[in-house]
C-alpha cells in the first residue's frame, strides 16, 4: 500500500468530513478475521479513495451501490459518483500480523490461550478496518466485537454488553483513526472505580500472578497521576473509562489510545526491577496519561507536529512522575538516559528541527522517522526550559487554553504558540524560532579571567539555568540562577572555585569544563552531594569519551574510582549502563575488551551490597568466573543470599554459553520456564552460542522465515554478541545485502525493529570500515525502504563516532 502523502492529506481534508464509522469485528477465528465497516461522511468532491490494507474478499457499497472489485487495488478503494452526504459499507477479510503492525496475533506458549490486539498507528488502522486515515479527519466510532466466549475485550470506549461472545461498546467522542484499538483474549484484570470512571489493569492470564503482586503500585500510580492531571487541565478527562494493558508484541513502549491504553508487556516486571526500570515503567504510565488531553483530545493535523503530542507528553511524563506519582528522582534518569539521546540525535545527519515543516513530511514513511529522539527526548528537554524560562503559572494557563479552542479537534504550531503567547508578556514567538524551528545544540563553556569563571556560549538561544560552586574539599558553597545569551556572563561570587554549569539540568546544551572544574570532578565526583548534579556529570563524561575529549582509560579509571561509592541507585546505574553500552563495547579494540569488563566486574562486585540488582546484572554480563555463575545457578541463589529469580537465571545461563558453557542447558531451563519470556530467552542464548552452526542457524531464523517482532529483536540480540566478532564478521556484508528485503516484506514498524538491530558492538577497525562501506553504498543506491534508509543513516553516523574515537585513542 502507497504510504498517504501530504498532498493527499490536505485534499481529503478540504473535501471530507468524516461522521461516524460504525465497525464490526469478528475475531473468533485463528486463521483471519473479518472486519465490517459503515461510514458515513459528507463531500465537496465527487471522488476520492478510502484506505483497507491487504484485504481479501472485499465487498463494498456506497450509497447503495456496488462497487466493482476493481475499486480495491494496492490497499485502496476507489470511490466515486460522490453526494454531499455518503454511507459506505465494506466487509473484508483480513490477516493477523506478528510484527505489531496491525491486527496482532499472539499465542501464550505457557498457556495455548491466543490473543488478538488492534496496534494502530501512522498508516496501520487500515489494516484493521476501512477509514479515511489520517489524524484531521475525526470522528466516532462504535465498535462491536464477536471473539471467544470465554475473553474479554477491550476498547476505545465503555463495554456496554458482552453476551454470547458478542461485545458491545459506547460510542467514542470524535477521535483520529490512529488511535483505534482493541484487545481480545482470556486477560486477567484488577479493576476499580476511580472518580467515578471504571479504571483496570490487564494482563495475559500466564502472568496473573505477577500482575496481582504489582497491582497496588500500579494502581496507585494511576489514581495519582489522574488526579494531578484532573485539577492541573481545565478541560474534563473525555473519554469514559481507562484501562491499561499489557499486551504481547508492542514496537512501542507503550500507545495512547484513548480509554485502553496499551503497554508492552515487559513493562509488567517477572523479576526484582531495578530503580530505573521502576521509575521508567511510572514516567510511561504519566507519559501516556498525558496524552488523553495532549494527543487525544486536542490531535495535530499531519505529523509534522508529531511533537506537539511526543514532547509535551514526554515532559509531562517525567514531571508528573516526580511531583505527583512519588518517583521524586525522575530528573535523574532523564538525565542520564533522555538527554543523552536527544544531544545524540541532534549531533546525526537526520537532525530536524523539533517544530518540521509540514512540506518536509512529504509521506507517512518519511514522517515516521521523525518519531525520534529528537521529538521525544529534545523535545521534553526544550519545553522543561520553557518552563523554566516562562515560569510553570504561565505554561499551565497557555496549555489549558490551546486544550479548550481546540478540544475534540486538530491543532498544529501556530495555535499552540497563540494559546501560550496571551498567557505571558514574555516573547514566546521569538524563543520558539530560536529552539523550536532550528537544529543542534549549544555548548556552554567555561573560561577564568583573574580566578573568575565566566561562561560562553557556542551558539544561538536563550539558557536559563543554575550554576553550582564547589570548594576544593568537594563542599557546595553556592549556587546562581543565571540567564545565558549573546553575552558572556561573570561570576565574581565563584572565584577560584570549581563550577558546573547546567547543575540542575534545566537547559539542553553541551557543558565543557575548564580545568579548574574538570580537575575537581575527577577528584570528587563520587561525594558531591546533590544526586542530580552527578548525574548531569556522569552524562558529560561518557560524551567526551565518545567526542574523543578523553580517553577510554582514563574513563574507566573514574569509573573504577567512583562509581563504588555511589550511593543513589539511579546514578550508578545510569552510569555503569552507560559505560558498558556506549564506551566499552563501542569504543575499544576487541583486544582491549576482556580488561574492560574485568574494570565493570570488579567496579560491580564492590557495588553489589549498595545496589544489588543492577550491580549484579553487569557482573552477571562481565564476568568470566564461570565457577560463581555456576554456583549462583544451582544453588538458585546469589552469594548475596538472594534467590535468583527468572531473569537473572536466564542472564546467568546466556553469559555461561558465551564463556563456551554446554548449550544443555538452555534446554534445561526452557524445561524451567515455559513462558513467552522463556522463550524468548532460549532463542536470545541459542543466538549467542559461540560456534559457527549456531550464528548459522540464527541467521536463517531472523532472515529466512517470517519472524514475529519480537523473536528477531531476542536473535539479533545473541547473535551480536561483544566479542564474538571473529565469528560474525562475515555477516555484516550479508546484514547489508538481507535486511532490505526483509523490511521491504514486513513494513513499516518491522523496518524499525530490523533497524534497531544494529550492531554496535566493538569492531576491529578493518572490519567496522569495511562495514562502513558497504554501508554507504546500499544508502546510496536510494532503493532501501524509506524507514530502514533513516536507521541506517542514522547508525551510521554513529559508526562514524566510534571509529573517530577509536582513531583518537590509537
């Protein structure tokens, strides 16, 4: 199916408006469903097209008439001899999907028990049922469900009636297309009433336990961030019910279908989470919620404004996790995680400005890739700097007058800045052009005149933030809010003190350090007193490790210093995650790899009793004592006294088979757990089994089936290994040359899964450039799909940093 374009988008927009669709679906069978549709619209055109994807048997009315089977070619149906007003009937069969693209199927290995979820999305809802699908054409929409006798479904709205298998459910305010959904299956659920409106969590029935065991956190979290949204809008919450549920093969974390809100089911923790996990899954529950009012009720008008939803809710997300949902150090993983992915994205080729320009979303497929780092993580970052530069009063009352002027409708840039510009005298239109419609970013620096530090700035925005002073014993002596332009800006209270500049991480910037403060940071990182502020430090450090700035070594050692004796759990493991991930197994020489896990192992052994788990699970990564893993795994338990629970088996069990370990027993703890996740798990060890028969028959399993999403992220993951270059080599040359067509087949949000699937591992140099190579050829030929062509440039500029680094440090 063509992707809808621009273009056509504003056609249909100018000519249609869409009054109801009333859709039927029948789930009941394993092999395909039905879907029947009845729309009714009003034209000021004669003709024009209506999307159904891969439908089969197609059968369709308008006005009465029956149009010829010719109609339906390529994912569209033709329609023509347009009246003012319009019903459209069609009924097609359709197929499931296992790549989360639509209609997904999904059967419980545990169990037997099968399930069926609308994913939806840009350009999806069409495989589910026939619309005009596009985000300005809202309308209601009625939804009756027949499935099993013994599910339960979920939807958009209320159910209303569920006798017979044959499910029922109020008519939804108007809403965009995208946002459709419905999940069908034995779920287990743990509902409530809150405010008056049925609240529920589900989840597969196999995982009724672990669900029952979080329910009161998650329940919580719930009520709380609905209450802070309640009295921080104006606006009603306006849809009628809300449940969450965890379902099988989601891309997204989660999506912000109205009324159901669906999560990916790892979000629903088998084993201890760790703090960041913890805080993770609270910012998505805010995130989401968010949406209801950003999103759903007020919706852009093509997706250029995509960041109108993602950052809003994004920022809201981590904010309403901290003020209302107790996750008080939200900040702190932002810090480390977000922000660090947004200074990334601005820093690729692909960079874009936050606010696009509608002309440059040409199609969906071009606009799906600006679903990125930068419309989520710069964008949350951008707007906490306006809030901190327009003040929180101001920022609430401009929100809550673009949610009113446009509720239940569709909005873009220009009203969202009306709505904040009569809410303040502040210039907000000036401060938009400067960080909303232009790319990259700032870097503050530090420079001394007499002992005095005075910053600059390498750019072109406005900076509101706080700088912090430290004495040379490691001792905070002050800190000033300071206002950062054109002009340098002295402080004279800070002489001969070591100062971090952004210390409490309100602006997006680059920080450089001089070498007072540099200095100083090498010494005390590890005892600064504020959490937030050596996070914020943690981040520069790994940056200038991959700028080259610094040198792997000398990193590890500040690693090996102070990480130690960090006390707050989300610090260290925002760190130790970063060092493994981004520095140790991107940057070095495969040679030099083995001496760097044994830094992260010994750095990890001495942490374990301050932070178990995540201490645990790099050792777990790092380690090549085989006789403790053993030990750890047939005594069930670690030496901490803990008992292993499923996942730190599975860690356990993946990083033996590494170390040359007996493959039995993957078999063995298959035997153990007979989960989705087990499975997953087995295929994850199987992968990363170090002989050639092994990455082989993990090849042909990712490239030469059909594989569902979620089994080609756990075989790409122990297929690419760190350090199992040697034997994987020869597959980046065929990666080049497969994965096109693979992504070609699947689609959409497939592409992003196989793009995902990068490897970032280290590289001998003359073979991560002679990947690089190939690389650019296939980018060049400009015959990959639209959405892998974006993953790739974008790993490939990233290549670029790696091999850079590497060259520095030679």
């Amino acid at each position: 199916m063509p992707s809808l374009t621009l273009t056509e988008s504003r056609t249909r927009a100018a000519d249609l408006a869409v009054t109801a669709y009333d859709v039927h679906l029948d789930l009941t069978s394993p092999e395909a469903f039905t879907s029947s549709t009845t729309v009714h619209f009003t034209s000021r055109t004669a003709q024009t097209f209506i999307e159904l994807a891969d439908a089969e048997s197609v059968q369709a009315t308008l006005n009465g008439v029956t149009l010829p089977a010719q109609a339906y070619a390529d994912g569209r149906l033709a329609l023509s001899d347009l009246q003012e007003r319009n019903e459209l009937v069609v009924t097609a069969r359709l197929p499931y999907v296992t790549n989360g693209d639509g209609m997904h199927t999904f059967t419980d290995p545990a169990d037997g028990e099968r399930y069926v979820s609308a994913y939806c999305g840009m350009d999806i809802a069409s495989t589910v049922f026939a619309c005009f699908d596009q985000p300005d054409l809202k309308a209601p929409i009625t939804l009756t469900v027949d499935a099993e006798e013994h599910w339960t479904v979920l939807a958009n709205g209320a159910a209303t009636s569920s006798e017979a298998g044959r499910w029922s459910f109020t008519s939804t305010p108007p809403i965009s297309t995208y946002l459709f959904v419905v999940c069908a299956g034995p779920w287990h659920s743990v509902t409530s009433t809150h405010r008056g409106l049925p609240f529920g969590w589900h989840a597969r029935r196999s995982l009724a336990d672990d669900l029952d065991r979080q329910a009161p956190e998650l329940e919580a979290i719930t009520r709380d961030c609905f209450d802070h949204y309640t009295q921080a809008f104006t606006e009603p919450y306006p849809f009628d019910s809300y449940e969450q549920v965890f379902v099988p093969g989601q891309n997204w974390g989660a999506l912000e279908t109205p009324g159901c809100v669906t999560f990916r089911d790892e979000f629903l923790f088998r084993g201890e989470p760790s703090a960041m996990q913890r805080q993770a899954r609270a910012m998505v529950i805010a995130h989401e919620m968010a949406h209801m009012w950003f999103g759903d009720l007020v919706t852009m008008k093509w997706w250029e404004d995509s960041w109108l939803n993602e950052s809003f809710a994004d920022y809201m997300g981590y904010q309403v996790a901290a003020t209302a949902a107790g996750y008080v150090d939200s900040w702190i993983a932002c810090a480390q995680t977000r922000k660090p992915q947004g200074l990334r994205a601005d820093a690729l080729r692909s960079t874009h400005p936050i606010a696009e320009d509608a002309e440059a979303m040409v199609d969906v497929d071009t606009a799906f890739g600006n679903f990125d780092m930068i419309t989520y993580a710069k964008g949350n970052a951008v707007l906490r700097q306006l809030v901190a530069w327009l003040g929180e009063e101001p920022f609430l009352a401009g929100v809550n007058a673009y949610l009113g002027r446009h509720r239940f409708g569709n909005a873009d840039l220009a009203d969202f800045l009306d709505a904040l510009d009569a809410a303040t005298d502040r210039d907000v239109r000036a401060w938009a052009e400067s960080w909303l419609r232009s790319t990259g970013f700032d870097t503050i620096r530090i420079e001394r005149r007499d002992g005095v530090p005075i910053l600059h700035r390498d750019g072109s925005r406005p900076h509101r933030f706080t700088v912090n002073g430290y004495a040379a014993d490691g001792q905070l002596v002050g800190t000033e809010l300071v206002d950062l332009a054109g002009e340098p800006v002295a402080l004279p209270a800070f002489r001969g003190l070591a100062v971090v500049p952004n210390a409490g991480d309100e602006t997006f910037a680059q920080v450089q350090l001089d070498v007072v403060s540099k200095e100083f940071v090498e010494q005390h990182l590890g005892r600064i007193a504020d959490p937030l502020v050596r996070a914020v430090l943690w981040r520069g450090l790994v940056e200038m490790t991959r700028s080259g700035r610094t040198s792997v070594e000398d990193f590890l050692k500040l690693v090996a210093r102070h990480l130690p004796i960090e006390e707050h759990a989300m610090v260290f493991e925002g760190a130790i995650n970063a060092a493994q991930v981004f520095v140790v197994n991107e940057l070095l020489d495969p040679a030099r790899l083995d001496e760097a896990h044994e830094v992260l192992a010994a750095t990890c052994t001495l942490a374990r009793h301050r932070h178990p788990v995540v201490a645990t699970r790099v050792l777990t990564s790092t380690t090549t004592d085989t006789e403790l893993l053993h030990g750890w795994l047939e005594d069930d338990a670690t030496d901490l006294g803990a008992a292993l629970d499923q996942e730190q088996r599975w860690a356990v069990v993946r990083r033996l088979v590494e170390l040359g370990g007996d493959p039995a027993m993957i078999a063995t703890e298959e035997e153990r757990d007979q989960s989705a996740a087990g499975r997953l798990a087995g295929l994850r060890c199987r992968a990363a089994v170090p002989t050639a028969e092994a990455k082989q028959e993990a090849w042909s399993q990712m490239f030469d089936g059909e594989p569902a999403n979620r089994d080609f992220t756990a075989l790409s993951d122990g297929f690419w290994t760190p350090g199992q270059h040697d034997l994987v080599a020869d597959y980046l040359a065929r990666l080049v040359a497969e994965a096109p067509g693979l992504a070609e087949r699947r689609g959409q949000a497939f592409s992003k899964v196989v793009g995902h699937a990068f490897p970032h591992i280290a590289w001998p140099l003359e073979v991560a450039r002679a990947f690089r190579e190939d690389l650019t050829r296939a980018l060049g030929s400009g015959e990959l799909p639209t959405v892998l062509a974006r993953e790739w440039n974008d790993h490939l500029d990233e290549l670029d940093v790696t091999l850079a680094a590497r060259s520095r440090n030679s």
